[in-house]
C-alpha cells in the first residue's frame, strides 16, 4: 500500500471461558545446560471489558487445564498443551539461528473453536512473574530458576 509493506494479522475468534475469550502463554527457556525447554504455559483470560488479555490490561491469569475444561477431555487438553509446547519449541529453536543471544521466549498462542492453535506473538522479553498467579507455584519456580539462569544480574 503506497509503496509500503504490511503484515496483516489474521482475526481469530478465540475461545471463551465464561464468556471472556482467552488465550495461552508458553514460556520456552534456554536450560542451564543450553537446551530449549517448555518451562511454563498459562492461559490468560481477558477482561470482561477488554478484548486483549494481558495481565496488565485487566486480564486473568489461569490454569490452562481450567480454561479448557469445557472444550475439550482430559486427554486432549494433555494433547493441545504438548502440541502448544512442541509449536513453541520449534520457534525458539528457529528465532535462535538468526538471533544467537536469545534465551527465552513467550509465545501467546489462541485456539479457535475447533482447537486449532494460532500463533498470536512472539515475545523476546516475557514476563516470567504471571505464572506467581497460579496457586501451584511448581512451574512458577522453574521459570524463575531458568530466567536468573539467562538474565545477567545487575551490578551496582
């Protein structure tokens, strides 16, 4: 358009929980030992008010578990989490090739009503503090055990 380039995103109509659409977050880390790791996914139900879901913009964050209960069987939300960190993975291993400092990612990820898994954003700088919202703090732990692994700590 006017001899410019655009991205277009395509809409997603996204799924809903209690009438709130919401989306994941799949934090993909660099391991100690240097290998990518699925080391967090979150759902992030947004504002009733809102169609965006960030945290910092009203949203909830939630187990994904919860958020796909009425969508889907046990067996297939375990499915749609593997598939969801198996997709991020393979990002983070790409992202890497043309950008060798990268050692964490989140990727936000929407599933449509027939659970297809659509690529939202990709953040080269997530905030590993929302998965502290989840009453299981497991997940959060490893997060942050990885990110003060990667992130240099500052000096004074």
């Amino acid at each position: 358009m006017n001899k410019r380039s655009y991205l277009i995103q395509r809409g997603i109509h996204l799924l809903k929980h209690n009438n709130r659409r919401f989306d994941i977050r799949v934090m993909i880390q660099l391991s100690p030992t240097k290998h990518w790791e699925a080391t967090g996914i979150i759902g992030r139900l947004g504002h009733p008010k809102k169609i965006v879901t960030n945290y910092h913009s009203g949203g909830t964050p939630m187990d994904i578990h919860k958020l796909l209960q009425s969508h889907a069987s046990t067996k297939r939300r375990n499915e749609l989490v593997q598939e969801m960190n198996e997709l991020s993975l393979r990002i983070a291993r790409h992202m890497k090739k043309k950008y060798p400092y990268l050692k964490q990612i989140g990727v936000d990820i929407g599933l449509d009503h027939s659970l297809k898994p659509w690529i939202i954003e990709v953040n080269v700088k997530p905030d590993p503090y929302i998965f502290n919202q989840l009453k299981d703090k497991t997940m959060y732990r490893k997060v942050i055990r990885y990110y003060r692994h990667a992130v240099p700590k500052k000096t004074k």
